[in-house]
C-alpha cells in the first residue's frame, strides 16, 4: 500500500467529536500558575531560548489582545506589505511560544482530550494543536482540524508543494535536512500516530505536544522525546509562512482541503 496513504490512515487523531460552539463560560477568570515542572524543564535554559515556560496573565484577556492588535497589522499592510507581515511573523511567534502556550503546561493528556480551557479538563494531541491555533487567532473549527489525519492538517496550514515530508530517516539526518530548508521558527509536525509544534532554535529542535509519552502538555528537546520516533514526519511552517500569516491578518477562513 502507498506509504502516504498508509500515513494518513494512521494520524487520525482521538474520537470524532460532534461540531460545538465555544463558550467563554468562566474563561474569563482562566489563571494558571502550574507552567513546566522542574522535571520537565531539565536540559532547557529559559533565558538562552527567550522562551516563558511560566503562564503569565489573563489567558483570555490574552485573546483579547491578539483580536484587537490584528488590525493594527492590516492597517500596516496597505502602506508597508513587508514590514507587515515581517512584523506580524514575529509577533505570533512570541504570542505562541510566550503567552499562549505556557497556560497549556501540564495540562492533562488524553486520546479523547478536547478541552477549550488551558489546565482545565483534558487534551489530545491533534486539539492542542488547533486549539492554541484557534486561541492565536487563526479563523478555524479546532474540532474538524484535530479530526483530521497529520498530512491534511498540514495542508491547512501550507500549500501542499511546499509541505516538507521525510520517511526513514534518522533523527540527525532529518535535523540537518530541517536546518537546510528552515531558519528559526514554529512548525506543525504530523508524525505517524501523533502531531504537535516543533520549534527550531539555533539549529536545534524542540518538540512541543500534547505528550502521550508524558500525560500532558510539554516542550522537550525533539532529540531525546520518546514521542518524537517515527516512520515518516510532515511538515508545514506557521510563523515562516508569510501566506498563512497574511490569512491570519485578513482573518480568512482555514478550512479542511478536500483534495
């Protein structure tokens, strides 16, 4: 059997949950102090990264804000295109990586997971992803994004000729072939039976999911991560792909390809 098709059959993510609309319900009053454990953090330097491994403020007030400052980059746009999308390239970055994400540490893992709540309930790896994808502000249905298969999510995400697809490699092969291609960024990752971010810093990966392998939400060097192991791995970028980031301005709809 084709080794794509094969892939696709097996990256399909938890249970198929029925479409549901968000509540804020309590979310307003979302605070969270748990971040990484000191466990979890072994090997990782905070200040060498720039990266909060702590939760800091108001997570939807944290929303709020990424709503509100999208228009400052459309309004960008029409005088300056580059330094627009330049800009808004950075600014997701940081909101991801620095506001978004550290609520989500230490948030329970679960195959049939699908919390809207950071550290409130639990979450599978394909609704971390477009969770904190939808919490960025990209305008898309986290429940019909994590349903999908690894390959399709990416395509989401990036047109299909500039998806990256690696089988059969070894991990230092797959790094050096990452670092030819990539520079310092946030990517969607589709593995065989899992998915998540990888960051690339320096030269470095970094893996970070929803962890079967750890039962919850973490970052960890993608080199040492039991989870990280796989037959073929999918990649798309996210805060490289100036594409994207142009939709997330516009906020145009991210919908499930059908071919």
């Amino acid at each position: 059997m084709n080794k794509m098709i094969v892939f696709c059959l097996l990256l399909i993510v938890a249970c198929k949950f029925p479409e549901k609309k968000e509540t804020l319900v309590s979310e307003s009053l979302v605070e969270n102090d748990k971040g990484l454990t000191e466990e979890a953090l072994e090997g990782l330097d905070s200040l060498k990264l720039k990266i909060n491994f702590k939760p800091k403020g108001n997570y939807n007030s944290i929303k709020q804000e990424l709503v509100q400052d999208r228009a400052y980059f459309k309004n960008l746009l029409e005088s300056n295109p580059k330094k627009s999308i330049d800009s808004a390239s950075s600014y997701l970055y940081s909101k991801l990586i620095n506001d978004i994400v550290p609520h989500w540490y230490g948030t329970t893992w679960d195959f049939n997971g699908h919390t809207n709540i950071p550290n409130q309930g639990e979450i599978a790896c394909g609704y971390f992803v477009s969770t904190t994808l939808k919490h960025l502000g990209f305008n898309l249905n986290r429940y019909k994004m994590a349903q999908q298969a690894g390959l399709i999510e990416a395509k989401m995400l990036q047109d299909r000729s500039n998806i990256k697809v690696y089988s059969n490699v070894s991990f230092s092969t797959l790094k050096t072939k990452l670092n030819e291609v990539y520079k310092n960024g946030i990517y969607f990752v589709g593995l065989d039976n899992h998915v998540g971010y990888v960051l690339i810093k320096d030269k470095q990966l970094y893996f970070l999911h929803s962890s079967y392998c750890d039962d919850g939400v973490v970052i960890e060097l993608a080199e040492t991560s039991p989870c990280f192991v796989s037959n073929i791995y999918v990649f798309a970028e996210i805060t490289t792909n100036k594409k994207l980031i142009k939709s997330w301005i516009f906020n145009e709809h991210l919908s499930v390809p059908t071919g």
